[in-house]
C-alpha cells in the first residue's frame, strides 16, 4: 500500500489505465493532462455532432487483462467490425490485405507478369548487402511490386525517401518474417493473425467513449482529472522526484509526489527537470524525433462514398495518406445518416509546409484531393474540422535506441518515477501495449518488479496469457533442434559403424558359440560381401563391407534430409515474405 501522493502525467490511454489501477487498489491519484479532454491520441473530437478520431483507432489485443478490461468498460457499446479497408491506386480499388485474383484482375496479365518476373529477377540477383528499406523491399519482392505497393505510402508516412531509411527498421516492424515464426507458422497455421486482421472492435461513438468512461471510473473512485493542467517543472532530489509544478486556467500550482507516472513525451520530461540534467541526457533527448499528423474532417453530402473504414492513398500526385470513412466505423459517428464524414490524413513532420498551413488551405487542399481522386465533389462538401497532432509517431531513425539508452539510464536513477506509454517510451506502440506499461507502473509501486522497457505485448506479459496465439507458436528451441543441419559425416560413420558391429557379431558369435552349427543363411551373405565366409576372418569383412553400405546410406540419408529441410523451410519463408505483404501498411 502507498500513502503518497501518486501522480500521473497524461491523461491518454496509457495515464488513464494506471489511475484506473491505483483506483482499483484503493489509491486516489491525481492525473494532468494539457488538453481539454480526455484520451490523448486517441481521443474522439466531436465537431457539431461529427466525431472524428486521431486517425481511425482499432481496438484489438492479444492481451485478455486489456481485453476484458475494454468489454468491462463498455460493454454493449463496445462494437465488433469486419474490416474493410482497400489501397486506392491509379484509380482502382485494390482489396488489402492484398490478394491474388484481386490484385491480378486490376493490375492486368501484361503488368502482373511483369511483377512477376521482376519478383525472379530480385530472388536471383538480389542486393548482396540490404542497406536501406528499399533494398530489403526489393530483395523480398521485387522493384516494381516495390514501386506499385509500397514506396509512395511509406514516404508519405515517413516523410523521407524509402532508400534514406535503414533497413533494420522494416525487420523490427515487420515481425513474422523471423525464420523460425515462418516455419513454425507453416507448421501450426496462422489462424489468429488472420482473424485479427479482418475484425476489431470498436466503441459506438469512436475511442473517446472508452476514455470517458475510464475517466468517469476514476472520478467515482475518488481520484482526479485535471484537464487544461499542462506540467511545466519536475523538481527532484536526491534521485527522487519531490513536486510537480503544473499551469490551471493560467495559475501555477505546485503540487508534493510520492510516485510519479509520466505518459508525455520523454523529450519533453527531460526538459522539465529541475534542476537540469547533464548536457549529455538533454542532447539526448532532443536527438529523438517524432513524425505528427493532421486529419482535416469534412463533410460530405452524400450519403454513401465508399464502404471501406479507410482507404490507402498511394497516389503520389497527392499529399493524402488514408482517407478515413467515419461512418462505416460505426454509424453514430455522424449524426445524419444522409451525410458522410471523412478524415484527409497527412503525416507530416512540426514545423514543416504541411504543419505551418492555416486551416483554410489545409481545407481547400484536402476538399481539392478527395474530389481529385474521384471520391466526392467539391460542391458537396459542406464543413470542415481540422485538429493536429504533434509527436504522433515515435521515430527509429539510426541512432534513437542510443539516445534512448542514454535517457532510460538516466531516469533509471530515479526512483520514484517511472515513464510509460507510447511517447513516454519512445516506442511505436498501440493502445493496449500503452495501457499495460500504465497498469504494471502501478503494481511496481505495489512492490511489483516489472522491466516496463522489456514489456512486449505480443508475447503476453502476463501468466494470464499463456492461452493466447503466440504461446502455442512451436518454441524457438525446439525447432532450432528439430530443423538444424544433419552433419553428413558424423551421422553416416555412425549408421556404418552400426552396421558393421552388427554383422561383426553375427559373424563371429555362431563361430565361437556355436562351432560347426552354422546357420546356413549367413553363408549366403558370401553372394553380397566378396571373399565373405563364417570365420573369424570372415566377421572382418562382413563388418567392413557393411560398414561401407552403411557410410554411404547414411550419408544419402543426411544429405536428401537437409535438401527437403532446406527446400520446405526456404518455401515457409517465402510465403511468410509474400504473406507479410499482405498487411504490410499495418506495420508502418
Ligand atoms: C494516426 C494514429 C493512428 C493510430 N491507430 C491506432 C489503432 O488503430 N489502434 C491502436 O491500438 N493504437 C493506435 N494508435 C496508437 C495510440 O494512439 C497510442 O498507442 C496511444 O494513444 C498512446 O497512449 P499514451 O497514453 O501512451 O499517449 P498519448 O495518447 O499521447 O497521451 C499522452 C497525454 O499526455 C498529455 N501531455 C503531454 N504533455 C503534457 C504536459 N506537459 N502536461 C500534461 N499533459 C501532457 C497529452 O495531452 C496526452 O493527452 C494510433 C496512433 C496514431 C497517431
């Protein structure tokens, strides 16, 4: 049990989820947040009656503790939806995850075959060494399936040319690609991913409802909320932190910590120390960047556009990443159901030509785009919302873990504060893997020792989710073991001794025990092994030549094993690479 003050900077799902523990063990916290509502970002705006997300959140998890935890909070408005969600190319619709027949009847046989044997041409000739993302895209599938599918989205996503990013970074997002997973994926199937790609679920009135609810949860519980309570000064001593000083309604309030929680980003905790951190731990700090987003709402007077969630943009002629269709999210996500929201999404990095537009030309640009792309028409669009989100996506450029590294010990001397979440983290992660750092912070005040930083959502962290999908993948080791290289040698002098010892013993044994009785049968051994009779002699040359046979079967054996393990494992993976392109938009 803890008396102190227990203080959570954040109120986005990750700040939410550790008041909502604290409240569930009888501990009042206090929580902080800039804004002027709930949810971070994941939050739902709500613009004359139209609710528009921070671009379309998915509730799904691997992790039951999180998932009973969502059903508990909303119950029958917690909604489950097929997905749907297609790219919008050239002019085409083309079905994501992609597949084969789709993919075919809209490319055409002539452009098809064309991807095809680039695709050959990339397995024959591949780069030797895969220094950037393209080159680790192309060496899997070929330049023209790269240049179709992938390299305008990406760039759009992150804002840098696709041969300017390390190619490490598509093997960290792109899991599944691992040898072992793909064959063990072979091996067992693939069922629970499939199914996490076509449904998820989803609150009646976007994410926003979940927050609220957290919040009102936590309200009931005796702890507080305070919004429009932006956090400017973190005064600590002695490694801990002793007072949070913070901005409400323009006044400054100080406020004494016994435990900290702080979900906002960690370059922006660093700074609010004081006294400051050594030069070392700002610089740091400020060498982590973050891609931000805006999502420019428009309405539309149309009562059907398309039946998709959202749509990817790979169109490089404009600057539309994914157009988000709020209504096919759930349908009280407009208030009139002849009208149609949707949601132009731009990455775009602070302070650059996107970032700095005044709402009016974002509006115009994004009107002009969806009726460029032949989705809406100028003239039907009747009203327009635009909201920014800064730091929306955590960057893993070439040196952030260093610099991360640098942070964590630093923080790590600190013993009453704990970061959690995406951006207090520096970690690209989604809601429930944020949620869980905030849930398990608490338990580590409660005499818990979780390693927050070594949390990984998908492996399930806690004994709980022993049951879900992943723990039934076949364990590394068994199939490190079970699919290693068969050593030729050793394995044919070993069937080859045996067999000679065998035919040495049943050679000699009838001559020493048995004397003149000789089983006639052995003689007839004299028709395969030259020179072979039932003698002491004899015994010798059964073993030798049995021992040659045995060799030579054993090491066919060996090599014709390794050569279908190699063939079925190069196969498994191959698939997997094709398969991960499938989804691929969902890892960026
Ligand atoms: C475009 C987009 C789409 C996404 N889609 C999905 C999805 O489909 N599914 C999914 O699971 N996840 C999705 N995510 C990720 C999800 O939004 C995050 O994982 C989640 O919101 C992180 O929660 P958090 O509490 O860690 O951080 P945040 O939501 O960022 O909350 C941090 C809070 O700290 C507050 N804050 C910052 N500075 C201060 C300060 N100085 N003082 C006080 N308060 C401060 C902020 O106002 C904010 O409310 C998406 C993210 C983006 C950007």
């Amino acid at each position: 049990m803890t008396d102190e003050t227990v203080l959570i900077l954040g109120a986005g799902p990750a700040g939410l989820s550790a008041a909502y523990e604290c409240i569930n063990r009888d501990v009042r916290p206090i929580v902080l947040d800039k804004e002027n509502t709930v949810g971070g970002m994941a939050r739902t705006n709500n613009c004359k009656g139209y609710y528009f997300d921070i671009g379309g959140h998915r509730f799904f998890t691997k992790n039951q503790r999180i998932g009973r935890l969502w059903q508990d909070m909303l119950g029958d408005d917690f909604l489950k939806v097929d997905r749907m969600s297609r790219i919008y190319h050239q002019g085409r619709f083309f079905n994501y995850p992609l597949d084969f027949i789709n993919t075919l009847s809209n490319l055409g046989i002539a452009e098809s075959l064309l991807i095809v044997l680039s695709y050959c041409k990339a397995q024959l000739l591949p780069y030797p060494q895969e220094r950037s993302f393209e080159e680790w895209v192309i060496n899997r599938f070929g330049s023209r399936l790269y240049r179709t599918f992938l390299k305008t989205y990406t760039e759009k996503v992150w804002g840098i040319p696709c041969h300017k990013i390390q190619s490490g970074w598509a093997e960290q997002r792109i899991k599944g690609l691992s040898l072992m997973s793909a064959v063990s994926n072979a091996l067992i199937g693939t069922q629970k991913a499939r199914s996490l790609i076509n449904e998820f679920h989803y609150p009646l009135k976007g994410p926003g409802m979940m927050w609220q609810r957290f919040q009102q949860a936590i309200l009931a519980g005796g702890g507080r909320v305070e919004l429009n309570s932006k956090a400017v000064g973190l005064n600590h001593k002695n490694g801990r932190i002793t007072g949070v000083t913070y901005i409400h309604n323009e006044k400054t309030v100080e406020v004494p910590v016994g435990h900290l929680i702080s979900s906002i980003p960690i370059t922006r905790l660093v700074s609010l120390l004081e006294p400051k951190t050594p030069d070392e731990i700002y610089k740091a700090a400020h060498r982590l960047s973050y891609r931000a987003f805006i999502i420019v709402g428009l309405v539309v007077d149309k009562k059907d556009l398309f039946p998709d969630q959202w749509l990817y943009i790979h169109s490089p002629n404009v600057q539309v990443g994914r157009i988000q269709n709020f209504k096919n999210w759930s349908s009280a996500m407009v208030p009139d159901p002849r009208k149609t929201s949707v949601g132009m999404e731009y990455f775009c990095t602070e302070g650059d030509e996107i970032w700095t537009m005044p709402d009016s030309d974002l509006t115009e640009m994004a009107s002009r785009e969806l009726s460029e792309l032949g989705l809406a028409h100028m003239d039907d669009i009747q009203d327009s919302f635009v909201m920014r989100q800064p730091n929306a996506y955590p960057i893993y450029d070439h040196s952030y873990q260093k610099q991360l590294d640098i942070i964590r010990d630093f923080l790590g001397t600190i013993d009453n504060l704990q970061t959690i979440g995406r951006n207090g983290m520096h970690r690209y992660n989604n809601m429930d893997h944020s949620m869980l750092t905030g849930v398990l912070a608490v338990e580590n005040i409660f005499g818990e020792n979780h390693d927050l930083w070594d949390l990984n959502v998908d492996r399930g962290y806690l004994e709980e989710d022993d049951k879900t999908a992943d723990r039934k993948l076949i364990p590394e080791k068994i199939l490190t073991q079970t699919f290693a290289r068969m050593d030729k040698l050793a394995f044919a002098t070993a069937v080859g001794s045996v067999l000679g010892l065998i035919f040495f013993i049943a050679t000699i044994w009838p001559v020493i025990i048995e004397g003149d009785m000789v089983d006639p049968r052995l003689i007839l051994l004299a028709q395969y092994f030259i020179g072979y009779t039932v003698t002491i002699k004899g015994a010798f040359v059964a073993s030798a030549y049995s021992f040659g046979w045995g060799f030579l079967l054993g090491w066919l054996f060996a090599y014709l094993r390794n050569l279908f393990i190699g063939l079925y494992i190069f196969r498994a993976k191959k698939k997997a690479e094709l398969l991960s392109l499938r989804d691929f938009f969902d890892h960026l």
